[in-house]
C-alpha cells in the first residue's frame, strides 16, 4: 500500500508570504474589495472567486486584456468569462491613481 502525501501548500504561496511581498498596499486592498463584492453577492467565501495568490498575481503582472488575464496563475477559462471584465476594471482603476 502506497501512502499517499499531502501536496497542499507545496509550490504556492501562503498567505503570509503573500502579504509581506506587496508594495502596492492600495492595489491589494481594491483587488480584495472588488473579490469580497463578489462573493458577497454570491453567497460564496472570497476564495471561490480568486484565491490571494491569484491576486498578487494580478498585482505583479497588471494584465490589461482578458487574453494577457488568462495568463495569470488561477484563472481559467470559466473564472475569465465571469470575472475577467470586473477585474481588469479594477486593475485600470489603479493605473489611474
């Protein structure tokens, strides 16, 4: 019998390694809100939408098209078509301030 490991938590980032890389604290926080108002409205934990390392993600790369927001680690076709359009609005945002 082969027992099986745990990978979880092995090639991704924690939550606290997460936060001590972020200089944008501004574009962090928007990036959380927009998720929160999300999973808000859809009755669901922030993480269904995008987890934080999918975030930081989209903070590092500054996507500015849905096709260069496919690349970010996390989103997928699905997540793309419901949530490409709101969070590239909110990355815009931030190039603006």
């Amino acid at each position: 019998m082969v027992k099986k490991t745990s990978s979880r938590g092995q090639g991704s980032r924690s939550g606290a390694a997460i936060r001590e890389q972020i200089t944008d604290q501004a574009g962090w926080d928007a990036l959380r809100a927009c998720r929160k108002e999300l999973a808000d409205k859809q009755g669901v934990p922030p993480y269904v939408i995008f987890h934080d390392a999918t975030l930081f993600d989209m903070l590092e790369r500054k996507p500015q098209s849905l096709d260069e927001l496919a690349e970010v680690s996390g989103v997928g076709a699905a997540k793309l078509q419901k949530y490409g359009a709101i969070f590239l609005e909110t990355l815009s945002g931030l190039e603006r301030s």
